[in-house]
C-alpha cells in the first residue's frame, strides 16, 4: 500500500447537550492511501457522517470537543485555524454531500456556484473559468454542458444534481473526495450511472475516496476497504473481501445477515438484529454492541480494544477466532444467531430505557 | 401466504391524469401528466403483489387510485366484486374500513400531538370499539406489533422510526383490514431495522390473513416480501410475474436493466457480473414518448418501438410483458403466448418477435407485422 495521504489517531468527538455529553465519535483510527475506496459503514447514529465532517471542521461548535488527531498529508486537521482549513476544503479534501436537494443554493446558477470554487482557490480569467466549469461538467456527465451550466438548481432532476455536487467536489482536483451517502437519494438506475462515474474518475485522476454510506450492496460494487462503525467505535476495519467473508464482528454478521438479496431465493424469516443501536448519551458499559448481542458473556463488560485476533485484520470482539468462525454460521450462511425463540411481537426493539436520541442523525 | 383466494381487489384500465393548469383569471388546462397511463392488475384475497418503479413512475399515485384517496379519470375499480370507481364518501365508508394504508415517512404519519392512546384510539372508535375496550384493544394492538403495552401513554417522538412504523402499522391494523397498501414502509429505516419490519409484517400476514399492496423502489426488498411483482415505469406496467419468475427470467428489458443495477452485496458476485448500466433518465410524463414508453433509453428498442404501444403479452406461468422484442424467451414461448386482457386499450394487437439474447439494438430487428423498419 502507499504512503497514507490521510492518517486520523484515536478520534474522539463529544457533543454537550442539554440532557448530558454524547459521545459522537470514541476511539476511531484510519488511514487512507492515494487512489484508494474506504467504505465506512454504519447505520444512522453511529459516528461515521461526524467522523467525515470533523476532518474538514465543519461541525466545529462551542459544544463540541474533538480530541486525538487527524493528519492531512502531515498537517493537523483538528487544530487547524479557518483559514488553514479554507485552503483545504475544496482544493485538498472536497465533500459530496447526502442531499443533493439542499445543498445547491437554489437562487446562484449551476456554472456561477462551480466558478465560485474554482475562483476561491485559483486566479483564472473568465474565459478560462467557463472552459473549465464546461469541461467538468461534460466529465461527470451532464449532457449539453455549456447549456446547463445557465440553469438553475431547480431545473436539474436528483441524478443531474448529484453529479453537479460531484463536479464541484472535483473542480480543484482533490486528493481526497469524502462522499457522504452519495447515491442514497437515487434511483438504482442512476446510482449505477453515478457509481460508474466515481470508479471511472477514482481510475483517472487518482482521488482517494471515502464513502460513508449503509448500502453494503454499493459497498461490495466499489470500495477496496472497509470499516464498520457502531455506536461510535469502529468495531472491525479490513479489505473487502475480509469483511464480507471472514468477518469477525457479530455486528458485522448481522448486518450481512440481514440483508435482502436479488440473487437468492427468499428465507422464510428474514434474519434481523433484535433490539435498537445505543444511546451515545449514557452508552452501555465495555462492548457498545453488548445488548443487541446473542454471543454475549461476562468479559463483554469490558471494552474490546481494536486489534487483529488472528484473522489479519483488527476487531472489536472479545470471542477467540475459533469461536467466531463457528457461531458465525446461521444455516450455512453469515449471520447473527436470534437468541431464544420468541413468539410474534415479543423478538424486538423491547429496550425498556427511553429511546436512543441520537446525534448526527439524518435521514 | 397463499394468494389463491378470490381476487380482493380488480382494477382495470386505471388512468389518473393531473391536468397542469395554466391562465390569469380562468384555467385553462393545458397538459397533463400521465401519472397513471392504463393500468389492469387483481390482487387475490391473502397475497403480496409488490409494485416497483423509480421514482415519478406513478406507483404511488397508483396506490392511492386504488384506495379512492383521489378520483381516478377512467378506468373501474372493484372491491370484493363490488364497483368502487365512482362511490360517494357514504357508500365508501364500509368499505374504507376494510383497506389501510402504512406511509413511508414513520416521521411524518404520525401526529406528534397525540398520545399513542389516542393515535390507535380513534380508528377504533370509528369502528365501534367503545369505553374500557378501547384501551385494550390499543394495548393488544401494541402486543401484536412488537411494542410494549405501557408504550400506550407516550408521544411519537419518544419512538425510534422502526417503532414509530410500528406504531403506523398498528394504527392500520386498528381497523380489522383485509387490504393493507404499504408505500414504501421500509424505506426509511436503517438496514438491520428494516428486517424486524419485514419479519413483523409477513407475520401479521400469516396471522391475520392480510392482503398486501407492497409498494416499494427497492426490488431486493420486494422479492422478499411479494407473491407477485409488477414492474411500472412511466405510468405503466411494463411486467407482471409470479416473484420468482421476474429475478431468474425478466422478459422485459427495464426489469433487466433494474436488476443489474442494484449492486449485489457481495464483492466476487459483483465482480463477476456484467452490468447493463441503462443511460439516461425517464422521460417528462407530460409528454411521454409514442410507442413504447422505454424506448428511449433501451438498447433493444427498433422503429415498431417508436411506434406502435406494446401490448401486454401472457407468456406462461401468467408471466406479463410489454415488450415488442422480450428477453428470455424462445420462439415456442412467443407462439404459444396470448395477448392478455390486462393490455392497453391503445396497444397494438401484434404478438412480439423473436429477438435472440445478447443482440443490442443496433442491430436491425424487423417489426413483427412486416413493418418496414427504415419508416421514420
């Protein structure tokens, strides 16, 4: 593997609220290479859209503490002042947000808000900014560029906006795109289109890419690691392939598990993880995925430090390797054992606390 | 499920149409967008038939046609035999009790007001339930969906979305339904969530003898769930199938170029697959295209395409397709095919014609009545 472009150590973001402190992000370590696809995966609450904002400071808050570090090409991210962080944000590290329907300003032209961009980090002529918005435009294929480059948010459908998040994000040439739920919003036939379109220009221009995202199907299409994230930890990080068929984690198992599949015949019952993510507010104590958990035992109590158990590639699991692999099978297949068989209505979210308000959440 | 009762539900040529209105002091309508384009299907008493599409292809509008949330512009709608099209709001009352609806948005459906008492107590009410019943029956409708019985006293903000579904769940299932349409009930959940929903509804089904109109954008989910699957693109049915039938041999090249978009979860799969990546994007439904609504953006369509409306064509196993030139079928299938009732009115009479697989649209396939391919 390269030289890591992107290094962040031990992250911990806290968030003080009214009702006590949430502990958005605990203990979160990852490097990205050059030209590399990191997966993070989680579902709503569980860290990985903070992680993603911290590096560029835009959750920055008189309520927030970020602690450990995260290094941009040797350059601290967490302490560095506005300004320093102006000449990264779009030049070094670009964001495609969720929305593409709110996060276009719906009153500036297509081509004026891509200009605005490219202006704030270069000195070009006017001539040379409309060639280049065009240009990057015609790349992530918008057709009839030139055209549409007068138009208005407005005129644009859900695709044609994504892809003009993405040629914003691109229009200074990153080194590293942090793609937030990129296609989430999407029809699948143009997710497709719009996956394509990142491979095509991760191949091209070399642009690390982390992808937030809960999709595992967009997930196994696109990425070349992965780190699952639950309750604020990131409970298992390895390649692909390690994650999918050798995963260590129970909460890896359920979330492959319980996944619905075009290519395989129904089950009768759809495996699901029994209960709800944790508070971040007042997290149980050691494993975050303690409660949810069928695998459960004493040592659970206390926090699993992320490390390779012998697999090759590091988890947050207490259960020796042997034991995994063996209580990982559910019928033949991945998947998180349903403790106890319980009748209708008695195998869910019956968590008796109140429930989980969760920070970072979105839809 | 069985899903060999009587048919519950009968639609037959369903239009709805919105006129687009335009004028200073009178309207004039000027256009209208063909949400719903002619559309026949049954759903038979105890089964899921799943109604996909990409978004603005008039499945929800649909759902709501058929429920008598809005006047459909033509078309008959039966209920348990009986014609529902143009019922008043007294005649439909009845029958209103008997279908429910589930929405997608668990955040939004639910009145952040009111108690969760009060929320499950009204369609009780409305059904007859009175005085201490009604607070048991509210409370069984909290066992039966997986929440706790003390939950009664609680807001909706005071849920998670998978428990605020539920709560929607059990506010349907409030009125002893036998039609339940689901509009995307999953959708907005997380993954792991999104199964205990699933497994909570097929549940109710088995227990409750449940009809569901399953709604979703999300074929994976859809093929858990649906006895049958019709596929909707533009306002119409492009195919109707049995669930298992439409994975294994789509006939219709949008059900193909949809299932090879979704990305399957499982890298080695993924890699060894090839995929059909469809360009562009569905046309305006105020002006839908002649011919073939697809034809468009696909890589089979030829000049009868352009043309001449698909009929709905009945291929064994009541396999539906709309295709002039259909995937996965031999020349002994077409023959022995029929043109089904559930057609089009204004869809040509013409049985499709043997295009081989894996020959694109470039190649020269000429129309099945002799047309002449090379007339613009």
């Amino acid at each position: 593997m390269a030289e890591p472009i992107l290094e962040i150590d031990h992250l911990q973001v806290d968030f003080r609220t009214d009702e006590g402190v949430v502990h958005a992000v605990d203990d979160v370590s990852l490097t990205l290479a050059a030209g590399e696809v990191l997966a993070v995966v989680g579902e709503s609450g569980s860290g990985k859209t903070v992680t993603a904002m911290s590096l560029l400071g835009l959750n920055r808050s008189p309520n927030a503490t970020f602690r450990g570090s995260a290094r941009y090409r040797g350059q601290e991210l967490l302490t560095a002042s506005e300004d320093e962080l102006r000449a990264i944000r779009g030049a070094e590290m670009a964001m495609i947000f969720q929305d593409p329907m709110t996060s276009l300003n719906p009153v500036q032209r297509i081509g004026d808000q891509i200009a605005e961009q490219i202006l704030a980090h270069e000195k070009l002529t006017k001539a040379q900014v409309r060639d280049r918005v065009v240009e990057l435009m015609e790349r992530v294929g918008i057709p009839r560029a030139a055209e549409r480059a007068r138009a208005y948010p407005h005129e644009f459908s859900g695709g044609m906006r994504q892809r003009v998040m993405i040629a914003l994000a691109l229009s200074c040439s990153p080194s590293v795109l942090i793609a937030d739920e990129p296609t989430t919003a999407l029809d699948v036939t143009i997710q497709a289109q719009i996956l394509e379109r990142l491979k095509e220009l991760k191949d091209e221009t070399g642009t690390a890419i982390i992808l937030v995202t809960h999709d595992l199907g967009v997930v196994a299409d696109i990425a070349d690691r992965i780190a699952v994230m639950y309750g604020g930890r990131i409970v298992e990080q390895g390649t692909t392939d390690e994650i999918f068929y050798d995963p260590q984690h129970p909460y890896t198992w359920g979330l492959l598990g319980s996944i619905t599949r075009i290519d395989r015949d129904r089950a009768e019952r759809l495996p699901s993880i029994a209960g709800l993510p944790p508070s971040l507010l007042d997290p149980p104590k050691g494993c975050h995925f303690r409660a949810r958990c069928p695998h459960e035992f004493a040592r659970c109590s206390e926090v699993p430090p992320l490390e390779d158990r012998g697999a090759g590639h590091p988890d947050r699991c207490w259960l020796t390797l042997e034991e995994k692999r063996a209580r990982r099978l559910v019928d033949g297949e991945i998947g998180l054992v349903e403790p106890s068989p319980r009748g209708l209505g008695l195998h869910c979210e019956n968590s008796p606390e109140a429930p989980s308000r969760r920070v970072g959440e979105h839809r | 499920m069985s899903g060999n009762g009587a048919p519950l539900l009968e639609v037959e040529h369903v239009k709805q149409y919105f006129p687009v209105k335009s004028g200073v002091l009178i309207d004039r309508t000027v256009a209208n967008v063909h949400a719903v384009d002619d559309v026949t299907f049954s759903l038979r008493e105890g089964e899921t038939l799943g109604l996909v599409g990409e978004s603005g292809c008039g499945k929800t509008t649909l759902s709501r046609t058929v429920l008598r949330l809005l006047d459909s512009t033509s078309g008959r709608i039966r209920f348990r035999g009986a014609d529902i099209t143009r019922a008043n709001r007294r005649a439909m009352r009845p029958y209103r009790r008997e279908m429910q609806m589930v929405f997608q948005d668990p955040f939004a459906s639910l009145n952040p007001r009111k108690r969760v008492a009060q929320i499950l107590g009204a369609p009780l009410r409305q059904r007859g339930v009175s005085g201490g019943d009604v607070d048991r029956e509210a409370r069984d409708l909290l066992d039966r969906v997986g929440l706790r019985r003390e939950h009664i006293n609680r807001y909706p903000h005071e849920f998670s979305g998978g428990q605020r579904q539920r709560i929607g769940i059990a506010r349907a299932l409030a009125m002893n339904p036998k039609l339940v349409v689901l509009d995307e009930p999953v959708s907005a959940l997380d993954v792991s969530i999104q199964a205990q929903i699933i497994n909570l509804l097929e549940e109710l089904q088995d227990s409750l003898g449940l009809t569901y109109l399953f709604v979703a954008h999300d074929l994976s989910v859809v093929r858990h769930v649906s006895d049958r699957i019709a596929v909707m693109y533009l306002g119409k049915i492009m195919e109707l199938s049995p669930a298992a039938n439409l994975y294994d041999k789509p006939i219709h090249p949008y059900t193909q170029a949809l299932l090879s978009a979704i990305p399957i979860p499982d890298p080695r799969e993924n890699r060894s697959r090839r995929r059909i990546v469809v360009s562009g994007e569905p046309p305006n439904p105020i002006q839908p295209p002649p011919g073939c609504v697809f034809h468009t953006r696909c890589p089979r369509a030829t000049e009868v395409c352009r043309t001449v409306v698909p009929p709905l064509t009945e291929y064994a196993n009541g396999h539906l397709a709309a295709c002039h030139h259909p995937l996965n079928v031999t020349p002994e299938e077409i023959a022995a095919s029929s043109i089904s009732d559930a057609s089009p009115q204004t869809a040509g009479q013409v049985k499709p014609d043997y295009v081989p697989a894996g020959e694109g649209g470039d190649e020269q396939a000429p129309g099945a009545d002799g047309t002449p391919a090379a007339q613009a």
